[in-house]
C-alpha cells in the first residue's frame, strides 16, 4: 500500500477518485497486465456470420418495421485532436528548410514517404483552396509553396489544424463546400438512426472543442435537416475526470507534478464506457468520428447499419422470450438445451465442459447468468492489412473460453504459437457496433459491471525527461465490453475508411468524384 499525504487525498477527491482505485490501479503496475491467451481466430463460419442477400433483406426490412417504436442514438467518440494526424508534417515543418537545398534533396536523404505523399497529392486536399488563397504570392519556388503551405494548416495564426478536434477538419470537397466528419455522420445518421422523423446523436468530445462544436452543429444541422427533413437532438459529454489513472515512477510509486501533485493521464478510449453508460435509448449505433464516407456511398454504409440493427432486433427478441422463460425456474431439460444451443449458436456464448453435468437449478442459474447482458453485433471487414484489432476467441485463466476484439497489443509477439494464430486472421474490427443496452423488462443494464479490468495496457511515457508509466482503461469494444454477449457479422470494405493521418484524405475512397 502506497501511503498518501492529506494534499493526496483532497487531490483525490477533486477528481472524484477513491483512494482504493488509486491502490489497485499501483497493484496493477507493480502485477503487470498478462497478454490475452488466444483460442483462435474468429472466421466465417466460427464466430464471424455472412448473411446472405436474402437474409440482408430480411433484417433490414424487419429493422424498417420496428424503428419508429425503438428509441434509436449514435454514439461517436470524438474526442481525438487532429495532432496526431499531421505528425509527420509538423516534423517535416521543423526540419526542412527550402532555402537550404531542395525538396527533392530532402526526401532522399530523410526517406519520408509521407511528405512525398504530401507533396504530389496537395491539390486533392479538400482545403487546398482556402490555403492557397492565403499564401499566394507569398513563395517564390515550388518547394517554398509546399513548406508554406504545410506550415499555414498547422500554425496557429494560420488554419490552426494542429489544434483542431478531427471532427471538425474539411475532410470532403463537394461542388457546394467541404464537408467535415461532423456533417458526414449528420447525413448517415438521417439515413439509417432516426425514428419518426428525429435523429439522435450524442458526441464524446474534449471540452476545449465544445465552442468549435456546437459553432459547426449551428451551420450543419440546419442544412442536413432541410435536404433531409430529418431533425437532429445532439447532446456532448467529455471524459470524467474520475476516470483518469494515476501515472507511476519506474519503481511503481506516483509520479509527481513539480508542485508535488500525483500526475494524473486520460484513461484512453475505454473511459468512455461511462459515458455510454450515461445514455437511455433501445438502440445504440457506435462509431468513431473519423470513419465516414463520401455521399456516393452513404446508401451502402446505411443499409449496412440497418442489416446489423435487424440482426440485432431477431436476436435480442429470441434472447427476451428465453430470458423470461427462465424467470419461471420451472423450466423443461429440452427447453434448457434449446436455450443453451441458442446461447451458443447465435451468442457465440461458451460452456464449461461439466455443463450438461449439472443439475437443472445450476443450468438455470448458469443460463439466467449468461442470457441476461447487453449484446453487440459488430461489423467485420476482411482483413487489408490496417492496423488495429481483430476478432478471436480467448482463453482465460479458468480456461472460459469467449468471443472478444482483441488488439495486437494485447498478444505476446514472442510465443510462435500466439502469433501463428493472429496471422491466420481474416477479419479487422472497423469499430462498427450496434448495441442493445436493456434486458428483457426493458430495464437498463449497468455497463460497469461487464468490464475485464485485466485487459488494460501498461505503457511507458516520458514527463519533463523523466521516465514514467503509464496506464490505459480496458478499451471502449475491448476490455470494456469483454463480458457482453457478441455477434460478429461480415460487412462491406466500403463502410471503413478511417482517417489516421492527413495522407489518408487522399485516398480514393475520400475523393468526392
């Protein structure tokens, strides 16, 4: 036990942390986080679905049918800067100098693909109007012109994109202006998250952005409204500074601010549990800001919402006769096979080997345990080599064995037969999840108690040159969601075109044609 002073504590108390969280989360550092242990990979046919087209138009009209009796949100984590984006941009602003050699000079001595990339791909940007219209006639060679354009976007006194929240960059360039991320989730949710006529939207963002925000929300919603005659409801929440983590010394004590204050770090995406938690609808749509589409593919990437929504409305609807039923604790042995072969089959739930052993009050108890959770189907696109999670079945340390998005970071790269396994994955988790939050009373269940705290990350930082470590909440459809029931369905490559760096506007996909 780490001993805390009175100004430790009254820190605490701000914060609304208990000191008990503090002690586990030091445990945690000094015990270390254990890599998942793979099953196996999830493959179509083994704990990924492919529907047919059939099928597809079976859900969606069975989702058309119920939507206006369902209370329907999306739910888009938004809180990332862009500075992440322009990283390798804002090096490139610092190191080159167009006055001391060439750009061609620079990008063979460096290597730098991307500002190559960069270079040859400027005009395509969706803001390279606007920025052009700024330093013209300010250079006097082509490769003054790139330097200070790149500079323009991130400078403060410039566009300023370095501070930017991702949502709110141009990312697409229609005949009538560019459109940001914000506006292009406005447009899918009227397509595919509205009921009787409403839509609503609930953004995570960081509260420096939440002018930005409700600015681009004042322009934007009344536009998309009207070519639409959709309304919009939105509403913002940020991070809880509750759910921030204590950062450690390498000998695991706290880490101390020069005041002498604990150093306390956002808990990473997985502290939005809470937020989600916070939200009452039947249906929740999630994800992330940065994934959307040009209006040329919006039909595709609705209708394939509105196939996972069904599938989660049959399932959810069988999964509540069930649940009923087992209320009654008087219930037949073939009526608890059908509903343990329900649990596998379409929840991909796992049975210990003695199961059919037990006495049919266990079953139930068992069954009652493993019905009653919030379920999610999840998109899965096959596998093109982006970085990120995947879909697997993971053992845990009572060799339960379950249906989990687990990322690389989480697997040891040094057992051959860990690595053999995510190799042999055909499928990428694009954070497209659709989410029933109530059970069958129509009662909302408390997210925070299906959370795998095991599964976090420990990571190394470094403050003012010092040394510290790190701590990251389990992941929002990670560890956060570890003890939910889950479906994974293949979807189409069109829905995922994530923005992780600036070069990635570039891509065909982001061009409007």
């Amino acid at each position: 036990m780490i001993k805390l002073s009175t100004e430790d504590q009254n820190q605490l108390s701000k914060k609304g942390i208990s000191e008990e969280k503090v002690q586990q989360q030091i445990a945690t550092f000094k015990e270390g986080i254990p890599f998942v242990t793979l099953d196996k990979a999830a493959v179509v046919g083994d704990g990924i679905v492919k529907l047919s087209e059939q099928e597809e138009k079976e859900l969606t009209a069975l989702f058309d049918s119920k939507k206006n009796q369902l209370h329907l949100l999306k739910f888009v984590p938004a809180s990332g800067a862009a500075s992440r984006m322009f990283k390798a941009i804002f090096n490139f602003v610092d190191a080159y100098n167009p006055k001391q050699g060439s750009l061609d000079a620079y990008i063979d001595k460096t290597g730098d693909k991307a500002v190559k990339k960069f270079r040859d791909g400027m005009p395509n940007f969706p803001f390279y109007m606007a920025l052009m219209q700024k330093i013209e006639g300010a250079y006097n060679s082509e490769d003054e012109k790139v330097h200070l354009f790149a500079k323009e976007m991130l400078a403060e006194e410039g566009l300023n994109y370095g501070f930017y929240p991702k949502g709110l960059l141009p990312f697409h360039l229609y005949k009538d202006g560019s459109a940001t991320p914000f506006k292009e989730h406005l447009k899918e949710a009227a397509l595919y998250a509205t009921s009787e006529g409403m839509a609503n939207l609930h953004f995570t963002i960081s509260p420096q952005h939440q002018e930005m925000f409700t600015k681009e929300e004042a322009k934007s919603a009344p536009e998309i409204n009207k070519a639409t005659e959709t309304n919009f409801s939105i509403t913002y929440s940020n991070q809880k500074p509750a759910t921030d983590t204590i950062a450690v010394n390498m000998d695991d004590t706290p880490f101390r601010n020069a005041d002498g204050s604990i150093l306390f770090r956002p808990g990473g995406h997985g502290a939005l549990i809470e937020n989600l938690n916070d939200q009452e609808a039947d249906i929740i749509f999630i994800k992330n800001i940065d994934n959307v589409v040009v209006e040329s593919n919006l039909t595709a990437v609705a209708e394939s919402k509105k196939i996972l929504a069904g599938l989660l409305l049959k399932i959810q609807e069988q999964a509540f006769v069930y649940a009923s039923e087992l209320e009654n604790d008087k219930v037949s042995e073939d009526k608890l096979e059908e509903i343990t072969t329900f649990l596998q089959d379409k929840l991909n739930v796992r049975f210990s080997s003695d199961f059919k052993q037990l006495s049919p009050e266990e079953k139930i108890t068992q069954l009652k345990q493993k019905i009653n959770r919030p379920i999610r189907v999840c998109g899965m696109v096959k596998n093109e080599g982006e970085p990120g999670g995947g879909p697997f079945f993971i053992k845990d340390t009572e060799g339960n064995v379950s249906l989990q998005i687990i990322e690389s970071a989480q697997i040891n790269s040094k057992d051959g037969a860990q690595m053999s396994i995510l190799q042999n994955s055909t499928h990428f988790n694009p954070v497209d999840l659709v989410c029933g939050v109530k059970n069958f009373k129509g009662e909302k269940y408390n997210l925070l108690e299906y959370v795998d705290t095991k599964q976090g990350f420990i990571t190394g930082k470094t403050k003012e040159g010092k040394e510290l470590k790190a701590l990251e909440l389990p992941g929002l459809w990670n560890g956060a969601m570890a003890f939910w029931n889950t479906i994974f369905v293949e979807v189409p490559l069109v829905t995922f075109n994530p923005v992780k760096t600036v070069n990635d506007l570039l891509k065909p996909t982001h061009q409007v044609q």
